[in-house]
C-alpha cells in the first residue's frame, strides 16, 4: 500500500485537495450509536501514526529486539500464534515470502507495536501518554486500535492474520490491480477512472482506492481498467502512472469475499472504548462504540481510505507533533509533503 506513497514522494508539491465529497459518503455509510460520539469535539496536539502493507523490508525488527528486550517478546508471542518464526521472515526474508500479503500485514502489525516499546525504553512512559490521539493507513488502523488498548495484541494479531489470508484469497479469485496516478487532483483522477471503466466496461470498473496525499491518489480494479488508466493518464494531465506490486485491488468490492469473514472474526473479538480516538480510514472521523468500530473494520477493506483528509484534519484541529512508529519511513514524507512546517518523528522498526 505504501508503495503509492514512496512514488508520491519523488514528485513536486501540489495544491491540497481533501476529498470531502468521498468523506461525505463514508459518514452516511457510518451511521453513529447513540454511544459513538465521546470523540466527537477530540482536540489532538499529539498522534501515533502507524504504516500499511508496502512498509516491510527484509532485515527490518532486526537491531529493534536486539536492543529491546520487550520487542522481542512480542516476536516471539506472535510466532506462538501464527505457527512459523516471524521474526526469521522479517530479519532473513525471502522478499517474496514477505511481500506477500498474508505475512507482510503480520509482520508490519507486530514490528510496529514492537516499536511503541522502542519509544517507551526511549522516551519513557510520558512520551506514550502524551500521545492523545491515533490512525494508521489501512492494516494500520488495527495497530493504532491496539496501540489505543481497543483490542489485545493478540486479538488484533489474530485479525491481521485473518485479514490477510482473506484478502490475498479475494485477490486470487478475481484477477485485479491497483495503480498509483501522480499529479491529478482527486477530481480528475476520478474523471480519469470514469474513462477507463467506459472504455472497458461497467463490469471491470476502475475507482480510487487511496486518498493518500496531495498529487498521489492510488486507484484500483479489473487489470484491464487498470491497464486503461495507464494509456489514458498522460491524456488526463497525469505527470506519471505507476502500476503497484500488490496482489490486487484493495480497499474496492473485489475484497467483497473476505468482508464475511472479517465480521465473523470481529463478532467474536472483544473490542472496548479506545484510551484515545482513532481515526478511521472509512470515514476520517473517530469511534468509541465498540459496535461501531467493528462494522467499520469490516467495511475497510472494501472502502477507500481518507488518508489525505485525516492528516487535514488533525493539522487543522491544532495537531502538534506525531510520531510515524514501525517500518519505513514513508508516512513522515506524506506528512511534511502536505506541511512542510509539521512535526513528525519516526520511531523505526
């Protein structure tokens, strides 16, 4: 997923334009209970951001355990429950073994909540309180629900795991992609979808799939839809079109077949009031009713995340400083691309 963002990154800057049509939509989707609103007038100073699939790199986690004594136990928890050492495919690899979706979103899920205790032993407790305020980019949003004490490392483990598995199967059964459209507001890149699903069909439709920053909006569907907003880009004032190694079109309803098993898994998990809000990527807006948050979980991975107005938002609300905690840093350049005076600090895995 992070791979849009490493090539948005290469580009000059543009003109911010939060998608608020796209989050006007996700709002109605997300009908709030009676209980949903304790973070409604949230007031952020402080965030812990955390990073999605494209995040992994082999050898990472590797000088963290070394030097943490906590990080590796939570390697060595997490291996107890996926069946295989984790921390051997993060540190040793192969790459492909770790691209691939079933044990990247693992992987990157525990390296990051090992590196909340990197910042603990670094920081102290203080810098972990101060923190009042968390989101993360697609498999993220599970691990600043854990990091918010919403779920139990292994519960949410045990989700990523099932997230995963079902995404990549949702991927296997319908061949897709996804493509990274560099220097379009999300207005045109939306035109641009609308062309190459008319050119190919209604029934092998192309939309946007992330909202990721200003200039950099990563679109998703059939391969030849995708394939049509490659040749038509340039004609549509695309600097640049670049297709995504993924295993197919996330955050669209060809994720549709691992939605019911999503919702199994979540009905049984016990999930609480988060500590702190957190922000979600269906809708940009924090939730504390744990019904609630469930029902948006299973409709992320077939909903476009609002990264791009998340970081608006939370600058806006008078956001201070934030902390990028686990693999990579591609979160931090988002960040300083959208506000070069912001203030972020990775906490590497």
């Amino acid at each position: 997923m992070l791979n849009a963002q490493r090539v948005a990154l290469k580009g000059r800057a543009f003109q911010p334009c939060a998608p608020m049509a796209a989050v006007r939509g996700r709002r109605a989707l997300a009908v709030r209970a009676s209980g949903d609103d304790a973070f409604a007038n949230y007031k952020p100073t402080i965030a812990a951001m955390f990073p999605g699939q494209g995040a992994q790199s082999v050898g990472m986690a590797k000088d963290l355990v070394a030097t943490v004594p906590k990080a590796k136990e939570m390697f060595d928890k997490a291996s107890e429950i996926l069946g295989y050492d984790l921390l051997k495919v993060c540190v040793e690899g192969p790459k492909d073994k770790l691209d691939s979706t079933a044990v990247s979103q693992p992987a990157i899920y525990v390296a990051s909540l090992a590196a909340v205790e990197k910042l603990r032993a670094d920081e102290g407790q203080a810098a972990i309180d101060a923190i009042d305020v968390a989101c993360g980019l697609s498999l993220g949003e599970y691990t600043a629900l854990a990091f918010a004490g919403a779920m139990s490392f292994e519960d949410g483990l045990r989700l990523v795991k099932l997230r995963g598995e079902s995404m990549q199967a949702a991927a296997d059964a319908q061949p897709s992609s996804m493509v990274s459209v560099i220097g379009l507001d999300s207005a045109k890149v939306a035109e641009l979808c609308k062309a190459a699903t008319e050119q190919v069909g209604q029934d092998k439709p192309v939309v946007i799939a992330n909202y990721l920053c200003t200039g950099n909006y990563a679109v998703s569907g059939s391969k030849e839809g995708c394939d049509a907003v490659e040749k038509l880009g340039k004609s549509f004032g695309a600097r640049m079109t670049v297709r995504l190694a993924v295993a197919g079109a996330f955050h669209t309803s060809y994720m549709s077949p691992a939605v019911d098993k999503l919702k199994a898994a979540l009905a049984q998990t016990n999930i609480v009031k988060p500590r702190i809000p957190v922000v979600s990527n269906v809708d940009a807006q924090p939730h504390s009713d744990p019904a609630v948050i469930k029902e948006i979980l299973s409709r992320q991975v077939t909903s476009p995340v609002l990264w791009e107005n998340t970081i608006k938002t939370l600058h806006e609300k008078g956001l201070t400083k934030s902390y990028e905690i686990g693999p990579g840093k591609v979160i931090a350049g988002i960040v300083k691309r959208m506000d070069k005076s912001a203030t972020i600090v990775n906490i590497t895995a």
